[in-house]
C-alpha cells in the first residue's frame, strides 16, 4: 500500500472511527426522525378536529293515544248530531200527539181537582150524598126488575100478571116518551138572563145534570124534554126541539127535590157556570110538580117490536 493510500483516509479527515461514530450519528438521527415524521401526521390527524355528526331527521311524532271516553260522553256522540230516518220521524209525531193528548186530559182533571180541592166543606158531603143516591136509586131499580120477575114467575095466571106488568111499563114510557102527563114531588128552576149570555149548550149541561140526578120528567117553557130533544141558539133566545123560547127559562122537573137541588149546586156544576153569565138562578122545592106538556106519539118508521 502506499503513502498516497495510506494517507487518504487521513486526508480526508475522517477516521473509520469517526466514520462509524457519524454513521451512528446519522442513524440515530434517523430513527429520532422518522418516529416524528410517523407521527406527525398521526398528530396533525389528532389535532384535526372530527366533524360533528349530522342530526338525525326529525322523525314524525307517533299519533297520540286517544282519551279514554265516558259513557255520558259516547252518548252525546252516538245522539249528536242526529241521524233521523223517515220511520223514527213518524214515531216521533206519533209521541208527540200521544203526549199532547194526555197533556190535555191530566189539564182537564186537574181543574176538576182544583174545583173539588176549593170547595167548602158542606159542598163535598153533599156531593157525597148526591153519590151515595144515584147509588141507592140503581139498587131500587135493580130490587124492582127482580121483583117483577119473581112475581111473573110465581104468579098462578102469569098471563094476567104479564098483561098488569105490560100496562104499568107502558105508563112508565109514556111519561118517559112524554105522551102522558105526569106530577109528582121535584123543583121548579128559574133562569133570569138580562143580559142575554145564557146559551143553548148551558140549559143543555141543565138538562143533562137534572137526569143524572134522577129527574124522570123535564118541562121547559111548556116544551117536554124527551130522550130526543134537542137545543140550538135561536137569536137572544133558545130554540127546543125547533120550539124557540125566551128567558126567563123555567124548569119544571119531577124527582127527588134532595137529589135535584144539590146536583145544580156542587162547585162548579150548573149554577156557578150561569151566574158567571150574570145570569141568576132561583131554584124552589115542592111536594107535587105538573108536568103536563105532551109530545105526540110518533111510530118509528123503520123499527118495530121483536115479539110481533
């Protein structure tokens, strides 16, 4: 070897051990970097900062849980609004006239209520008594069909007594029919009307209250009242079986004077009803009553006796 290689080295300036100590440094330095450089991104990554997350689209909200419903409340949305057919509107007018008409009759039972409620102790015993006589005079109707009947059949001649029966029953009709006269006790009543308000359906419900009380023969201004009579307005006055008369309007009336008088008088009845006309009622008691108009005997055109 010569100088000029031995020297090289030396020139150069750098020993192997200062070639190796600078290998050394430069790998160290190698391995100092590279970890950095590794990380640095890895830093760089961490100093980045992470996108936030996106927020979740508003979901729909879920449909609220309907409230619970009473049974008043499911009434009113089963009645309204209502549904009406044509068959439950005619059942309804149908109540409807059903409820008026008896709307109508407790009104009319409760004035007959309030009458009787208003009337004086002395009133109501004498309608009682009125009562209890029509109730007396049925029963000693009915105990005289039955004693006719024993006596035509435990008669010895029952043709003779069936023929007294027949005669007696035909005076009974006749004074009914008005073709006989006829007297016996009763009342005579007397309508005094000046202002001319008394009617023809007054003297009517008269008539009417006379014969439930037990009346058996009725005179009106010399007309005989019959089963058939009939009254109308006729001017001021009142026509009877087309027989007009004038006020003052007398009733002659034969039956039982205390079953005649207190039957006009109850509260309410015929009485009180014409002296709120105005009109004034005089009413008489006697012991024996004529009835002596007559109506003629008419034979029916069509109906004739079933034992002919």
């Amino acid at each position: 070897m010569s100088e000029h290689d031995d020297k090289r080295p030396e020139e150069n300036g750098d020993s192997p051990a200062n070639q190796r100590d600078g290998s050394g440094e430069s790998g160290s330095r190698l391995r100092k970097e590279l970890p950095q450089e590794v990380s640095a991104p890895a830093s760089a990554a961490q100093d980045t900062p992470e996108p936030e997350p996106e927020p979740e689209a508003a979901s729909e909200p879920e449909p609220e849980a309907e409230p619970q419903l009473t049974g008043r409340q499911r009434l009113v949305q089963g009645l309204w609004p209502p549904r009406v057919s044509r068959a439950q509107l005619i059942v309804a007018l149908l109540l409807f006239g059903l409820g008026f008409g008896l709307a109508v009759q407790v009104a009319s039972n409760s004035d007959s209520d309030s009458a009787l409620r208003g009337a004086r102790q002395e009133d109501l015993v004498r309608i009682l008594d009125e009562l209890d006589d029509r109730t007396q005079r049925l029963e000693d109707e009915k105990q005289g069909l039955e004693k006719q009947r024993d006596e035509l059949e435990n008669s010895s001649d029952q043709a003779e007594e069936a023929r007294r029966q027949t005669i007696e029953k035909e005076r009974q009709l006749g004074i009914l029919a008005g073709t006989v006269a006829a007297q016996g006790p009763g009342i005579t009543m007397t309508i005094e009307d000046t202002k001319g308000t008394v009617e023809a359906d007054m003297l009517l419900d008269a008539i009417q209250e006379l014969r439930a009380a037990g009346a058996e023969a009725i005179q009106v201004n010399g007309v005989r009242v019959v089963a058939g009579t009939y009254l109308t307005d006729s001017g001021k006055g009142v026509s009877v079986d087309g027989n007009k008369i004038n006020a003052p309007y007398r009733f002659k009336v034969i039956g039982k004077p205390q079953d005649l008088e207190p039957a006009l008088n109850i509260p309410g009845g015929v009485v009180q009803t014409l002296e709120k006309e105005q009109a004034t009622v005089t009413i008489e008691r006697s012991t024996k009553i004529v009835v002596d108009a007559l109506r003629a005997v008419k034979r029916p055109d069509y109906a004739r006796s079933s034992s002919q």
